[in-house]
C-alpha cells in the first residue's frame, strides 16, 4: 500500500470530492481524507493555492472538472465566470503548493483538458500536448480521465501514468435497469456512430451485445472555419436498414447538440423505433431549449450522460434526461490505485457487462 490517502477537491470538483471521501471514509473504518485547499484571488485576478493541511507523505488525489462554467471570481471589481483556461491554472497552483512533499500526486480530470485540441492540420497550438507535458514536469505521478476525444494522447508522456477510463459499464447498467423492454439481438437493436472519430466506441459496445452498427459521416466545409471547426453540411449514413429497431448514439460529448440532434431526426425519419443517446459528456453549451423542442417533436427518447462534469440543476429536472452517477466508481479507482492492486478489471469493463447483458436476457 503506498501512503494515506489524501483527497484535494478543487472548487470545480467540490461536491464530487466530498461524496467520494464519505465513500472512501465508508469502507476504511471512518477515516478523515479530505485536504482542504482554496484558491483565493487578489483584486486583479491573479491567483494563489494554499493548502490547509499537510499533505507530506500522503497519496494525493486532486479533482478539477474543467468544464464547470457556475463560478465566477472578481477582477477589477467586476464578476467573470472561470474558464477551462482558468480551472487548469488552479490545477498547477495546487500542485505546486503540495511543494514536492507529497509522495504521489494523481490528477483526477475527468473531461480531459483542451482534448479536443488533439492535433494540429496547419500552423495551430498543440494544447493537450503542452497540458500533459506540464503535468509531467510538475512531478505528477498519473492522470485518470475518461472517454479521452482521443486516447492516443497518452503518447506525449509515455513516463506518466495516463488511464483513459470508459463509463460504458455504468451505461450499460442504467440502460438496462431502466427499460426492461429490450431485445437485445441484430434484429432489434443497433448501436450508432454519430461520426467516424465515435465508431471505436459503438464497435465495443455493439460487440459486446452482440448487435450490427451504423455510422454517420460527416461532410463539412473546408473553405471556411466556424467557432474553431469546419461547419458540417450533412450527415451520410452508412449502414442497415434501422427501420422497427431501438438505436443507440454513442458519443464522448454533446457540446452544443447540433450534430447530434440531427442524427436523432434522421434515425427518425428512417423509422428508427426509439433512439436512445450515451454520451459521457453533456456539456449543452448552447442551452436546454432545443432538446426539448427535439423531445416533444419525437426525434429522441433519452438522454443519458455521466455526472463526471457539471451538471445545471433544470437539466436534472428533464423529463428526457439521465444522470449516471459515478461517484462510487471513482472512490473504487482511488481505493484500488492506493492499495497498489491493478485496475484491470475497473477500466477494462467487458467481462462485467456480458455477465450483465447474459443476466437480461435470462429475465
């Protein structure tokens, strides 16, 4: 076993840090793990760390959720909300205040920072690159993320720790709890790729239930750039005839829903039964309002992401929506890291889920 846990809950990550230190507390004998750390900011918006207990010798964990857009600091006497660029820059002063005394530090990041900034076609930064580089040579020991944009990532620091972690256990047993309907074979069931960057995804899932896929391509824009991308002009399906089946969309997020939306319609209009959605991510950047107008018009049945990033509290309250809770899963990762056990059969979910699906279909 390495040293006593040591739990760092930035303010983005607060409620999650403290639901898995009263878990963690739970099946060690009532131990106290939590290390209270904050990061107050002077009037111009420059920042600082400073941790409330010692952290010497400890197995520390530190969570930031990069996507939480609820809060806002004051500079120069006026109210901005935290960034992505911010949350990243209070993850380094943490771990720059643990000084070197911790004996291990691993960063729990479950929406992998600037991980859509991947890799570069033109004269453009490579940011998760420089992240994970940072990383490195702040002395973190590991990163645990999850359903990476793209897990090759892990390349750039081949010294450190990267675990890309897939959620599609704790899907698979929502989807299953919740609809007890399902019949899980080729001619009733297909799993959908919204995109070719999703197909790796739909393949394992699709493999496991033991059902074909499909694929939406892409076609996009080259001649000009929108907010940072090529704007798609269409969706091509590859595939079966969907016509009378249940369909599932897997993707790692939904940003502003757009392109995913636009699947949902089109599976509906190629006679889709229901189109259920898994994304690990739901980011909704662009507001609630046409998801439910998607819902009520019939392009969709639900909606199921993971509570890994912020979730506003009127998206809980959808009729349409899922929440996956993942708070025991991340205290089992910590627990299992900290007592140098392997995480092989935490991250690597494929015999669990067949054991699940053979349970279903036995009734």
């Amino acid at each position: 076993m390495s040293g006593k846990i040591g739990i760092i809950a930035l303010k983005s990550a607060e409620k999650t840090g403290n639901r898995i230190a009263q878990i963690l507390s739970e099946w060690r004998s009532g131990e106290s793990f939590l290390i209270e750390a904050e990061c107050p900011r002077f009037s111009s918006g420059e920042g600082k760390c400073v941790i409330r207990r010692s952290v010497r010798d400890r197995d520390v964990y530190i969570l930031v959720d990069v996507c939480n857009f609820s809060l806002r600091y004051q500079m120069f006497g006026e109210s901005n909300r935290m960034s992505p660029d911010d949350h990243y820059q209070d993850l380094k002063r943490v771990i720059a205040a643990c000084n070197g005394k911790a004996e291990r530090i691993t960063v729990i990041m479950p929406f992998l920072y600037e991980g859509r900034q991947h890799r570069k076609t033109t004269r453009e930064s490579l940011d998760c690159a420089v992240m994970l580089r940072e990383l490195e040579n702040m002395g973190v020991h590991s990163l645990i993320t999850f359903d990476a944009h793209d897990p090759r990532m892990q390349n750039v620091v081949p010294l450190m720790g990267l675990e890309n972690v897939s959620p599609a256990l704790q899907f698979t047993q929502a989807f299953l709890t919740e609809y007890e309907d399902l019949r899980i074979d080729g001619e009733h069931l297909m799993f959908i790729a919204p995109d070719e960057g999703a197909t790796e995804r739909v393949v394992f899932l699709a493999s496991l239930f033991g059902v074909n896929i499909g694929m939406f391509y892409k076609r996009r824009d080259y001649t000009r750039i929108v907010n940072g991308s090529n704007p798609v002009i269409a969706h091509d399906f590859c595939g079966t005839s969907v016509a009378g089946m249940d369909v599932i969309v897997v993707d790692d997020m939904i940003a502003s829903g757009g392109s995913m939306l636009d699947t949902a319609r089109q599976l509906k209009e190629m006679g889709a039964r229901r189109v259920f959605i898994f994304s690990s991510f739901g980011l909704f950047t662009s507001g609630l309002d046409k998801f439910d107008k998607a819902f009520a018009d019939g392009w969709f049945d639900r909606i199921f992401t993971t509570n890994l990033v912020y979730q506003k509290p009127e998206l809980k309250e959808r009729e349409w929506y899922f929440s996956v809770n993942m708070d025991r899963y991340l205290a089992a990762l910590i627990d299992t890291l900290n007592r140098g056990d392997t995480l092989e059969k935490l991250i690597k979910p494929a015999e669990r889920i067949k054991q699940m699906l053979d349970l279903y279909n036995a009734g």
